[in-house]
C-alpha cells in the first residue's frame, strides 16, 4: 500500500494492525505519533509560495502547520532580486489605504498573513518558515515523503497500544529509536546546506538598493 498522505498512513496502519472496524480511531494514532516526532525532531526550516491579489491587504496562510514564522520576501514583477518585507508586531503595523508593493507585514493568528497596504496589483511572496509535523493540516509533508517507514512506525506504536498490545507496541518503538538519530543528522546537515545558499544571505549586499527600489516606486 502506497504511503503518500494522511488517509494512506491511517489506512496502513489499520492494514497493519488487522483492525478495519477501529478506521476512527487511526487519526488519534496519528496526532500522538507526530507528538512524539515533533519532541524528538527539530522542525525544519522550508518555503511556501503565496500570492498576494490586487486590491488584498491578506494572504490566507492554507495547508500550513508553523513552528516558527522566520521572513518573507517579496519577488519585482519586472524581474530581479527578492526584496526581504519587513516583519512587524501586530500592534504597530501601520494601516495605509494606499495601494501599493507591500513593505512591512505581520501575522494574523497562524492562519493568515496581513500587510499594511492593499497589494496594487498581484505579487508573489517567499513564506520561510519552520514546519510542525502535522498530517491532519498539510495531507502530507517531507518526512512521511522521505521515512514512511518511521511515520507508520510512530503510528503503530500507539495503535498497539490502544489495543493493549504491548509486544507489537515495543517493537515499533524500537523501530522508530534506531532511525531517529539518522534522521537528525539528516535535518543538521539540510540546515547547513541552507546557510550556505540561503538568499538572504547571498543577497545581502544588494538588499538596500533593491529595498530603495521599492520605496521610491520603481520595484
């Protein structure tokens, strides 16, 4: 059975577990396996593409399970490089009714992201952000992509357990211990590749220029 998203990881389990009659009780599986994982593993740093519309001063924030919300960048519509818009506390972020490119943002809750002008026209954004593993939110995400394995082992643990089957449950979790430590190093090393070609580093001596590009109106 194929292991892409949230339903095939619920449907193996109970494959796994010989309990079709138990199909409600998988999802709770699930969320106490990810508890376990987002205790054990860092979460990794990743980018979601948004678009904002003309005349939005939002952008909903879909699909998304945040950690901890790092930056966002603003690409020219002409071409050329990201420009970083400025984070603000929802508290002084200025309310503009002008139209124009975003230059200052902040969160809405952790459901949408809010600018302090209506967009002018539409414009793509660069989300960074640490990701909480949370199948019930995003379907799917990289570790069930890349250790199916260890998803459907997190998983099993707790359904073993759910049915007092303490021997299976035991061998799940040794499964799961012995390929946590791999996957860490894994994560360290993807967090090093980052910094090494993040673009906000990369880009740092061109980031005044391009931001007084976008102040004086010619972004």
């Amino acid at each position: 059975m194929a292991l892409a998203n949230y339903v095939d990881l619920q449907a193996s389990a109970l494959d796994f577990m010989t309990r079709a009659g138990q199909t409600g009780k998988a999802a709770d599986w699930v969320t106490l396996g990810e508890a376990k994982l987002n205790r054990e593993l860092s979460p990794l740093e990743t980018d979601a593409a948004l678009v904002g519309v003309a005349a939005s001063a939002s952008i909903a924030l879909t699909g998304l399970s945040i950690a901890k919300v790092i930056s966002l960048w603003i690409s020219p519509v002409g071409g050329g490089d990201e420009v970083q818009v400025q984070m603000q506390s929802p508290g002084t972020l200025a309310e503009l009714q002008t139209a124009g490119p975003p230059r200052q943002w902040c969160m809405d809750g952790q459901s949408a992201i809010r600018f302090e002008r209506p967009c002018d026209q539409a414009y793509n954004f660069r989300f960074h952000y640490a990701a909480r593993l949370n199948l019930a939110v995003t379907a799917t995400n990289w570790l069930l992509t890349e250790n199916p394995d260890v998803y459907l082992a997190a998983t099993l643990m707790w359904g073993a357990g759910y049915n007092e089957d303490w021997s299976n449950g035991a061998a799940w979790k040794t499964v799961l211990d012995e390929a946590i430590p791999s996957i860490r190093s894994g994560i360290a090393q993807a967090r090093r590749g980052m910094l090494r070609v993040d673009p906000a580093l990369s880009a740092v001596g061109r980031w005044r220029r391009s931001y007084n590009d976008l102040v004086n109106g010619s972004f």
